[in-house]
C-alpha cells in the first residue's frame, strides 16, 4: 500500500467512524422524538381532538426548510424526511384514538 493510500484510508476511517456517531445521535434524537410525539398522541387521543394539525405541520416544514438551508442541508430533502416522519407520528395518533 503506498503513502498515498494509507493516507487515504486513514482519513476514510476518520470519517466513517464520524458518520457512525452521527447516526446514533439520529437515532436517539429520534427515538426522544417520537417518545413525546407519542404522549401527544395519547393527550389528543384523551380530549378527542383530530391527530393531525395541517397548521402545526406547515410550520414545522417551513421552520425546516430554513434550518436546512443553514445547514447546507438539500431543503427538498430535509422536506421529505419531515413528511415521512409526520406521517408516522399521525398513524401513532390514530392508533391511539382507536
């Protein structure tokens, strides 16, 4: 192996090992998540209101996409991934109300 490429797969372990933490710290940022999203479930649930809020969630893809833009984040990207997380939380929701 050359210099070059010990370099290099050096720096590549470096960063894997970063992108590791990273998804444990996604991971247990979602888990804290969804912990609360859960007792707001079960809250709406105890005083019959609907388990969704169209309002609420256009605020929350707004305030998303601009934290995304500051974070060099694709918005389009960061949009889905809140989408595909509130559509998750509703069906938690709905659950509850059964």
């Amino acid at each position: 192996m050359t210099d070059d490429t010990q370099k290099a797969a050096e720096i590549l372990t470096d960063h894997r090992e970063s992108i590791d933490r990273l998804d444990a710290i996604l991971i247990y940022s979602l888990g804290e998540r969804f912990k609360h999203t859960q007792a707001v479930g079960k809250l709406k649930a105890e005083h019959n209101l609907p388990p969704s809020d169209p309002a609420r969630e256009a605020q929350q893809i707004e305030r998303l996409e601009d934290l995304a833009k500051r974070a060099n984040l694709d918005p389009k990207f960061a949009t889905k991934f809140l989408n595909f997380i509130i559509s998750e939380v509703i069906q938690h929701h709905k659950k509850h109300q059964e």
